[in-house]
C-alpha cells in the first residue's frame, strides 16, 4: 500500500511516467505492474503521456492516510 499511495501522491499533479518512476524509486517492471493495478482499479488515469490521480484515487488516499495516522497513534 505505501507504493501505491506514494505513486497517487505523486500523481496529484499530471506527472510524466519517467518522473513518477524516479521519484517513487521503482525499476520499470516494478511501475508497470502497479501502474497496471492502480490504473485497472480507477485509481490513476493517463492524458496526453501524463498520469493523474482520479476523484477516486482521492477517496483510496484520503482513506489510507487516515489508516496511516491510526497505525502512527498505536
């Protein structure tokens, strides 16, 4: 789950694929397989060779950085 959150985070602005991969520390084989999963989920769309969070992924992140914030208070 922390990758896939760290790829929507990064995508909360249209971010090219090499910049995604870069940041989130990801060899390619590794991106496509959750670039695949969160795309198939409506997590993540692509535009014009750019990704970006969908209202959906939104909802997924919002959710998980709450869960985040539980699991820091336990």
């Amino acid at each position: 789950m922390d990758v896939c959150g760290e790829i929507l985070r990064i995508c909360l602005s249209p971010t090219m694929k090499s910049r995604i991969m870069q940041r989130a520390n990801l060899g390619h084989r590794m991106f496509t397989r959750y670039l695949n999963y969160l795309s198939g989920a409506g997590l993540l769309e692509e535009a014009g060779g750019l990704y970006r969070t969908t209202e959906k992924g939104l909802r997924f992140l919002s959710r998980l950085t709450s869960l985040e914030s539980l699991l820091i208070e336990a």
